[in-house]
C-alpha cells in the first residue's frame, strides 16, 4: 500500500512569531518612508547594485539567522544553479540522494560536467559509509528538503548533520523549494553553507530565486553578478520582503486546512473516495485516491467549479483558488494507474468547506460520464 512521510508543518502560532520576525528585521534595515517606496533601480555606487535590493538581502539574511543573503535570476532553479557553481568546480564530484535529480537540477548538474556520487540518504550508515570512505573525493553536496521519492523519510537536519560531522569543509547547499516558511528550518539554519529558494513560491515576484548562508560563497556568487542585468532591481526586492512578511501564516493556514481535509475525507465525508493522504510532492498536497476510475473527469469537472486546473508557481501570490491536479510523475511513475484513480489537491487559501463542495460535486459530473460510457 502507499505510503508517505511528509513534512512536519508549523503551526499558525509559530507562523507568527516568523511574521514578526520579518516585521522586525525589516524596522532594523529601512526608515518608514523607504518601506512605503516601491524601490530604487540601476547599478547604484560603490555596490554595483539597487541599495534597496541590499537591505532586502541584509532582511532575508537576518530572517534565516545567515551571515549573508544574495537575490538571484532564476528562480529556485537559478538559486541552486549559482550556489553549485560558487562553492564546487566544473567537473567535480557532488554527493546527491538515490532518488531521481530535480529536472532543472539534473541540467545543471549536466551543464557543469558534474560527476554525481548518488546514496540514499534514508539510510544513515550508507551515508556515513560513503563519507567515511577517504578515497572518495567529494567537492559538494546537495541536499533536498522536500520528498524526492514517494517512500522518502529522513530527516532533512539529519542529513545535513551526518554529511558536516564526517567532513566539516564540504559545502552543502540545500534545495528549500517548496519548504521555506512551511517548516521549522532551511538548510542554513542547521548547519548547511548555503540555502536555495524560489521567493516566487514564498508569495513573492516570479523569477527572483536567494541564496542564503556563509558569506564566503555567497561573496564568490555577487562577484560573478557585476552586470546591471543580472541585479534584482528595488521594486523586485521589495516584492520580496513583503512575500517574506505574509507567507509564514498563510502557508501555515494552508498546512491546517489540507490536515483537515485529509480527516474528514478520511472519515467518509466524500462518498466515492476510497482515502486521503498528505504528500510532498513537491509541495504538502493531499492526494485524494477513488474507488473509481475517475481522476482525469474529476479534475476536468474540478475546473468548472472554480478550481485551478495546474499550478503556476506553486503556491504563489496568483494561486488563491484551490487547485485540483494530476498526481506527481514521481507517483505516475511508480503506479501508472494512479492516473486513473488519484488527484492531487492543495487548498491553496480555500477552507475546508469550499474544497469539499467543488469535490463532491466534481465526483457527481464524473460518475455520470463514467455511467453514461
């Protein structure tokens, strides 16, 4: 049977202690009249850069207890990109989880002829093994937070502390996506060099990606970002903060809303639907598996109602409608018939109420078509 291990979410309580703490980090980086502008632009003297993107960063470091935080092109994607390219050379060895590498990931990887040393990262004394193994030669790891395989269970701290406690000076960068704000910490808060996250899924502006963690690598990254096309302008970087500032309980109202559904569903509020239950895939979704044959109908009936049929961000200020969607490929994968009989669904900023009603009355158009057929 299928079976998952998803990640721990903070409560709404814990939530806002992070609100406050952007709030606060803010007041200590700009004046009242800068927080009410939308930002300076251009390649400012003597940092090369908006000033206003400055104090952000100084806000996104402070909020994530770094010593220094750097926006980037790029998205998530962007973000790991250039954290892989300042802490480990063209060529070299990067030590990943035995699981299938993120798409945009496993691009880059390829595009800096990087020889990949794969270990399950579920199995401690396999990864103690490697590291302890001195004629292995490692130049980087790299390590995801949220589930890569659907079976994924360790703990992401875990991992960075084994992969630290056997080799100290190995950088480890951590891929956040889909994990910032939503769990208790990012990669650099226990003990990675550097963090990665797309601040488009953190409610903030499509296409800026951060890097947070030790200056010296991120240093090295600024250095290579000299030109005026490659700064994050003010207005972008103040986007940003405020993305920083409401997400933390928004995700965290979402968290408490899918737990919800999953119980109710769970006992027997959705007639037709065999179980629920809570995955990151990548992001905390529920999945949702019918007795059926009904999936592809549900979605497509899902749509009608109100629902978003696709992500655009995952979770990002465009997303308020729940979305109703495919399963994963990681899932299709390993069970192609769960195409037929699972969705996924994430409440997005929907209750518990709205979510069930579009469900059930999805299920109704579905099982109609099924009949009719």
């Amino acid at each position: 049977m299928l079976e998952t291990y998803p990640l721990h979410s903070i409560s709404i309580e814990e939530a806002k202690q992070l609100q406050f703490k952007a709030v606060d980090a803010v007041t200590r980086h700009f004046n009242g009249l800068d927080v009410l502008s939308l930002g300076d632009l251009g390649v400012r003297q003597p940092r090369n850069k908006p000033d206003q993107t400055i104090r952000a960063e100084k806000v996104f470091a402070d909020m994530f207890d770094a010593e220094r935080a750097l926006f980037v092109r790029g998205s998530g994607t962007g973000a790991i990109r250039w954290a892989l390219l300042g802490c480990m050379r063209p060529g070299g060895r990067i030590l990943v989880h035995d699981a299938p590498v993120y798409p945009t990931t496993a691009i880059t990887l390829e595009s800096m002829a990087a020889q990949i040393v794969k270990v399950d990262f579920n199995d401690s004394q396999a990864l103690r093994a490697v590291l302890q193994d001195e004629s292995m030669v490692l130049d980087a790891a790299l390590v995801q937070q949220t589930r890569q395989k659907i079976d994924d269970r360790y703990d992401f701290g875990e991992v960075i502390g084994i992969i630290k406690g056997e080799r100290p000076q190995l950088p480890v960068v951590t891929d956040d996506n889909y994990a910032a704000l939503k769990t208790g910490a990012v990669g650099c808060q226990l003990g990675a060099d550097i963090a990665t996250f797309s601040c488009f899924k953190v409610l903030g502006p499509e296409g800026v990606g951060v890097m947070i963690g030790r200056a010296e690598y991120i240093d090295r990254v600024a250095k290579m970002q000299y030109s005026g096309g490659s700064q994050i302008q003010g207005h972008e970087a103040m986007a940003a903060v405020r993305g920083l500032i409401y997400a933390p309980v928004s995700l965290a109202v979402q968290a408490e809303v899918t737990e919800k559904l999953c119980a109710r569903i769970n006992a027997g509020e959705l007639q037709g639907a065999k179980r629920a239950l809570i995955a990151n895939a990548q992001s905390k979704v529920l999945l949702v598996e019918f007795e059926k044959e009904i999936a592809p109908a549900v979605i497509a009936a899902a749509e009608k109602l109100g629902a978003a049929p696709h992500p655009v961000g995952s979770e990002s200020k465009y997303e308020f409608a729940p979305m109703v969607y495919r399963v994963s490929g990681t899932f299709r994968a390993q069970d192609p018939s769960l195409e037929k009989r699972m969705i996924r669904v994430n409440p997005m900023r929907a209750g518990v109420d709205t979510v069930l009603r579009i469900l059930q009355s999805a299920m109704l158009v579905a099982n109609a078509q099924n009949t009719n057929e």
